[in-house]
C-alpha cells in the first residue's frame, strides 16, 4: 500500500490543511493526556520547516446538544499546542464563516490556524460525521492542499478526513504513514513466527479480526472476557464469568477453522466480585466455582503464552488479559508487556484501544515497535477491511527510478 506521503507535496508556502486527532482526554478544564498532540508534532514541525501555512481540523468528544459544545471546544488543546512548540497557534472558535476565512488569508509562511472541534458541525443534521457534501466542499476550499494525519479516525468517512480528500491533493502525515508501514505491512507481510495475541472482553468484536488473523497468524493467543466464550463452548463451567451465550457456536467454528492455531488459558485468576479489593485465587480452567468469575489469567497461561512467544519475530497485541484497572487482576496484562519488551529481534505492535492504554500506564511506552493510536482504526485494519480515510489518500507514483519520495 504505497500512498503519498509528505516528501511527495508541494507545500511551501501553500495553505496546508492538516487532519489531527486531538480527542484527548480533559477532566475540569485540564487535559490529562496530551500524547495525541505530541504524536502529531513530527508532521506540524515539518511543514512550518518547509515553510507552509498549516490549517489543523480536529474533532474532540461527542456533540449531540448545545451543553456539548463549552466541554468540547479545541481552545485549551490549542493552548497546548502552543507550548508544545513554542510558538503561537491562533485558534478560530468557528468552523466556517468570515471569521475563519479571514484568519487563513492573513496567514503567513509558518503560521498555525487551528478550526473549531470539527464535530460542531454534527449538532445540526450531522454534517461532519456523514461527510455532507457541502461541508467537505467548503472546507477543502480554504487550503491548497491537504494532509490526513489523524488514523484514529480512518475508519470513517467523515467530511474533514475523506470529504476535503476527494478535492485536493492528498498525502499521509508521519505518523498515517507509520501506522500504514507497521500495521498494514505487518499484516500483510509478517516475518515469522507471527503470533497475535487478542483480549478484551467481546469475540464478536472481534470475530473479523480473528478470522483475518487465522489466516495469516502462526498462533492466536487469546485471554480476557472473550476468552470465557470459548471455554463454554468446549463445554468447561465458567461461573459468572462473561461470556457471550449467542456466540458459543461460532467460538467453536472458530476453534475448528484454527486447527490448532488458536491458544486458551490454563488457568485463572478468580473472584466473587468485581471489585478492587475482592479476594481472589488461581485456579485451572475447570475449577471456577459457580459464585466467581475470571478476572485475569494465571501463572501457567502467562508460561504458555510466553513459550509460544518466546522465538516470535513479529507479535501483533489487542486486548487486555485481564482487568488490568486493577491492581490485582492486572499481573497477564503486565507479563504481556514485559515478555514482548524483551522479545529480540521482533517487531512488536499493540493495536490501540485498552492494550495501548494499558502498556502506557504500566510504563512501557517506549518498549514496542509500535503502539498505533487509533482502536477501531486498527481493528479494522487487522480485519483487513479498508479504511476510507488511508484509501482516499492519493497514491503515490513510482517512475521507475527506485525512489518512491522522487515527485515524478
């Protein structure tokens, strides 16, 4: 999948309009994780170098009433974004109009306008989220060319990521391109031995990923709630444990069409509560009594799948283990992340959502090849579905020469 990227525009000096995913978690008026910023920062620096005018599109939360918009406003990520560069970025709190018009044709080479929460648009009719023709039309009338930087959104066609896509010229950021080049070609072209390791706590939103992996994945390591599915399908009592009783067929479908493949746990951390502080013990997969349930794996599966992690060279995570929000059902979770920081020679990716936020909680930012900052984005990618935001960027052109960034 070879698509332009930033060394294949022209942007000096051009109106640049920038997709980012600034839907960062904010808590009384403070954002309390600003890595969605920081992440983008390699694509902004690198058009304020080239000395382009750079146009940032964001949404931020959800807006379905007028109260949704105070909470929701871009203006203290903007805020933030200053700092983080050091320079200043003029926010518009509107996203159309005179006012926004006026503040991108008074922009000089390396200015930053940022556009109001894109999602204020969906308060009437939807327009951002359906793609409203209109909207996209207007928006992409305000740059000259356009770069999708925002992959936790590629999985819809929204008017600000597809709609000013198919009416200017369109390249991936740093950090698309990345997600592309690791997600994409790891599933596509994995060095082997391949294992996936899958968690969370529903099979049915995974059913696309598994079968995908199935076909692609050495083995298929699986934990979490969605675990309890399958062993009530080969017939084992799991207590109270969650599970999905109209999936219980297509979990042994599943376990058929893997032909060994697919790998369960041993044993169990259980308890009779969900709770913090509830007293818990081990027990092996056919000892959970009917008043407990399965909060976390034990030691003889974090054993297992170590073994079979052990010689991996590529090892693709989605899903917690366990409840990894606490402390006591968080031990597969954190065995996870310290196997695959100390795989050698591997390349690691965890597939967004709660696995990402786990890894960074628990400190191991740093450890893996790659932790992708979209959840349903690259769920969908590891699907092998195609996502409308990647699939609107143009393609890029090959002229033979063996440079793919040469502009020919």
């Amino acid at each position: 999948m070879k698509k332009k990227t930033l060394e294949d525009i022209n942007v000096f000096e051009k109106k640049v309009l920038v997709r980012v995913d600034f839907n960062v978690p904010i808590q009384d008026g403070v954002i309390t994780d600003d890595n969605r910023i920081v992440q983008a920062l390699p694509t902004i620096q690198y058009l304020l170098d080239e000395s382009a005018k750079v146009i940032l599109f964001s949404h931020l939360g959800r807006i379905k009433k007028e109260e949704d918009l105070a909470k929701n406003s871009l203006k203290i990520v903007s805020e933030r974004l200053s700092e983080l560069l050091g320079k200043e970025v003029v926010f518009v709190p509107e996203t159309r109009g005179e006012k926004l018009e006026k503040a991108i044709n008074d922009m000089k080479a390396k200015d930053i306008v940022m556009v109001e929460n894109t999602r204020f648009e969906d308060l009437d009719g939807k327009k951002e989220s359906k793609n409203d023709d209109d909207l996209g039309a207007y928006w992409a009338s305000l740059g000259d060319v356009f770069v999708n930087d925002a992959f936790g959104t590629a999985h819809r066609a929204h008017a600000s990521n597809v709609g000013i896509a198919s009416r200017l010229e369109t390249a991936a950021g740093y950090l698309m391109e990345k997600e592309i080049r690791y997600i994409g070609s790891t599933v596509e072209e994995p060095e082997r031995p391949f294992v996936a390791i899958l968690g969370g706590a529903k099979v049915s939103d995974k059913i696309g990923v598994i079968e995908n992996l199935l076909k692609v994945a050495d083995k298929v390591l699986i934990g979490g709630g969605m675990a309890y599915t399958f062993m009530k399908a080969q017939g084992y009592n799991i207590g109270n444990s969650i599970v999905e009783n109209d999936k219980l067929d297509l979990a042994n479908e599943l376990l058929e069409k893997a032909k060994g493949k697919i790998i369960l746990p041993k044993d169990l951390v259980v308890a009779e509560e969900f709770s913090a502080s509830a007293p818990f013990r081990v027990t092996d997969y056919k000892g959970i009594k009917d008043t407990e349930e399965g909060l976390d794996v034990g030691p003889k599966t974090i054993k297992l799948f170590k073994k079979h992690l052990k010689h991996a060279k590529t090892v693709v995570w989605n899903g917690p283990l366990g409840v990894f929000e606490f402390e006591n059902f968080a031990k597969g979770t954190e065995a996870i992340c310290e196997i695959l920081a100390h795989l050698k020679n591997a390349r690691t990716i965890i597939g967004g959502g709660d696995s990402a936020a786990a890894a960074i909680q628990m400190g191991y930012k740093d450890k893996f090849t790659h932790i992708s900052t979209g959840g349903g984005a690259s769920l969908q990618f590891l699907e092998g579905k195609p996502l409308p935001g990647i699939d609107s960027i143009d393609d890029s052109v090959d002229c033979g020469c063996g440079d793919s960034h040469c502009g020919h």
